[in-house]
C-alpha cells in the first residue's frame, strides 16, 4: 500500500463517525421519485455540504419531478476538461417506511431505506471532496457533480442532462452501489427494454354463441409462449411477460388482451434483433389482431476500449489500496447507461452491501470506506491520453 493510500485510509477512518452522521441525516430525509416535494431538505443539505466545499450549486427544477443538483468547483473554468460524477437522490421506498426501517447501525453494518442504492453513494461524493480538500491534494479534472431525482424511474426528467455533461466530460464515475456482496466493479449493464402487445378478437356469448367468437386472451396465450422463446439465458437476453390483462367478463368470450414485456439485453446488437422478432410475432389463431408497440429505452453499458483503459486504471488504484477488485455484469440499467454513449463510464463505484430495494438493505461499512478512498483516487487520477 502506498504512503497516499494510507493516508486515504486513516481520513476515511478518522471520520467514520461524521460519515455516518451525514449519511443518517440522507437517509431519514424519505425521497420517493414520485413524490417531489419531499426533496426540498436532501436538496438543501447536499447544496450545504456542496457550498461547503467551494463548489457551485445549481437547483434544475423539474417538470414533474423535483429536479436535479448540478455541483462545479467556484473556480470552474468550461474551457477545461472535466470529468462527471453521477448520483441520484431518489429511492423506491415509501412514505413512512422508515419507521418500519429506521435507520441503524450494528457493528460493521448499517441498515435503513436507500442507504445501499444510493445514498451512501451521495455520502461518499461528499467525503471524497473533503478528504481532497483536508489532504491538500490538487485535482487535475474538474469534477462535474450531477444528483438527480428521478433515475429509479427512469430518468425521463434527468436525461438530456446526464448526456449534455457526458458530451462535455473526458470520464464519467458512477456511484450506483458495487454488484454482490464481494463488490464488483460494474464495467457492463444490461440495456432494457419494454413493449406492449395488444391482442383484438370478436366478442360473443359464451354460453348461447361461443363458437361466433375469437378469444384474445387464447391468441395472447400463443404469443406469451412465442416472446418466452425469445429467451437466451446463455447470452444474457432476457424476455420477461411481466403483466397480461385481458377480458371483460366471464361469459363474454374475450375481445382485447394484454401484454407488457420486459426485456433486458446485453448489446445493442441483440437489443436491435430482439425488438424485430417482437414485432413481427404472428398470431397462431385466425381471427385475431396483434398490435406491437415500445422499443428498447434504455441502451445497455457495453465494454469498449475506452471503459477497458478506465476499468485498468480503477483497479490499479484498487491494487494501491491493497483491494482486489473485480468487474460484473449488472441485468439492470442505471444512468451509466446513458453516459457510456457520450464519455467513457465506469459503474458501481459506490457502497459495497446487498439488499437492493428490499427490507434487509444495508451497506458493509469498512468496504464502503474504501471504496470512499477509491473513488478519491479516481478523482485525482490524471486524464487518460486517448
């Protein structure tokens, strides 16, 4: 371990207990997506610890979201490179959850909704800055920080700004939290996808006339079975029925069913294939109508050249830091995803722990810790020549 990264490490150790006061105050603040004025106090504290930090802070209010925080050093000059820092202050948890949640810690581990996706994350952008600054350290990128509040639904609201910045950057560092419990380094992400097959038959009696009808709902059957074979487990595609409607009663032979599919893919090549075979799935009754309609949404992180050199240099400095780290494909998307299009990306640089968007959420405190000292590292990382 070298001499900086021990000195990383005692800061980050010497601190833990401020760490975990910011990180408590994040995540007692409840932020459901859906519900944007419950923002105003994490908007406030993050502008706070931001200001604190001689950095800029610009409030882009949302349509109907609660908008997005973009963070520049004071001394932020457009015409230098910079790199972007993603983060989201959103989470899936209700209103209230925290009461049946709250926010813990025991030994090495700390427990509450949205403390492993993502606001621990948000913590360590924050003590990132304040070791930089405390060690005396120059950066040698501008560091762009972007927090927005809407990416567990998708970011409709925060895209063209995630990719605005992405333009503009030599590097993006997510930090969506690490993949398992051992913490891989996220380096590739799945692109999604979502579509909607409709399903048009002819209604009858089904007692008095049920051979005058056409079943949507048996035409949909057919076709379920069609998108089930889509399935490629083997090179990571999947296709998901993930909700089907259908009918108006039980004695009415049924007019119109639905389907809404989910499809996750690891290329574009595949995620381009996939959306064709969908529509032109052909329905296996006569009498029926098939209506298709979606795409794929979101573009999947795909290893390039440019995110090898970076996922090279995250684990070199993870091997200064005595960490043996290793890289993962995530099945779901994030805004890396975005990114990726625009400026080299690398995901996953967030808290090491489990529980994702369920009761036993949790981060592992020691290891975030370090990640902390990673991402600081990454920070002061000089650009890469391409």
């Amino acid at each position: 371990m070298t001499e900086r990264a021990k000195e990383l490490n005692r800061y980050f150790e010497n601190h833990k207990e401020d760490f975990l006061g910011v990180l408590q105050a994040l995540v007692e603040m409840e932020t459901p997506s859906n519900e944007p004025d419950r923002f105003s106090d994490i908007l406030s504290l993050l502008t706070k610890e931001f200001e604190k930090l001689q950095y800029r802070v610009e409030h882009i209010p949302g349509r109907e979201t609660a908008g997005h925080l973009l963070c520049k050093p004071a001394n932020f000059d457009p015409k230098e490179p910079t790199q972007l820092v993603i983060g989201h202050c959103d989470t899936v948890w209700d209103m209230g959850t925290i009461k049946d949640m709250p926010f813990r810690v025991e030994e090495d581990q700390v427990f509450g909704p949205g403390v492993f996706d993502m606001k621990s994350g948000l913590c360590m952008m924050i003590f990132a800055l304040r070791a930089i600054q405390y060690l005396k350290k120059d950066l040698p990128v501008q560091p762009v920080f972007l927090i927005n509040s809407d990416e567990e639904i998708g970011s409709e609201e925060s895209q063209s700004l995630i990719i605005e910045e992405a333009k503009k950057a030599s590097r993006t560092l997510v930090l969506e939290p690490a993949l398992g419990t051992e913490g891989k380094i996220k380096t590739r992400r799945k692109g999604i996808g979502e579509f909607t097959i409709t399903i048009k038959g002819k209604p009858s009696h089904a007692g008095l006339a049920p051979e005058e009808g056409v079943s949507a709902i048996l035409g949909l059957s057919h076709i379920v079975q069609q998108l089930f074979r889509l399935n490629d487990p083997q090179n990571g595609v999947s296709v998901n029925v993930g909700t089907i409607e259908g009918g108006e009663r039980t004695n009415v032979i049924a007019a119109k069913s639905k389907a809404i599919v989910d499809v996750r893919v690891p290329t574009k090549e595949d995620g381009k294939r996939i959306k064709e075979e969908i529509y032109n799935l052909k329905p296996e009754i006569e009498g029926v109508k098939l209506e298709v309609s979606g795409d794929i949404r979101r573009p999947p992180l795909e290893k390039n050249e440019a995110n090898e050199k970076l996922w090279n240099i995250t684990q070199s400095l993870g091997e200064e830091l005595d960490l043996n780290l290793h890289e993962g494909v995530s099945g779901g998307a994030s805004d890396g995803n975005l990114s990726n299009l625009y400026s080299p990306t690398i995901d996953g640089l967030g808290a090491v722990g489990e529980g994702a968007h369920a009761y036993h959420e949790k981060i592992f405190l020691t290891e975030t810790l370090q990640r902390n000292a990673l991402l600081t590292l990454l920070l002061l990382h000089p650009p890469v020549k391409s």
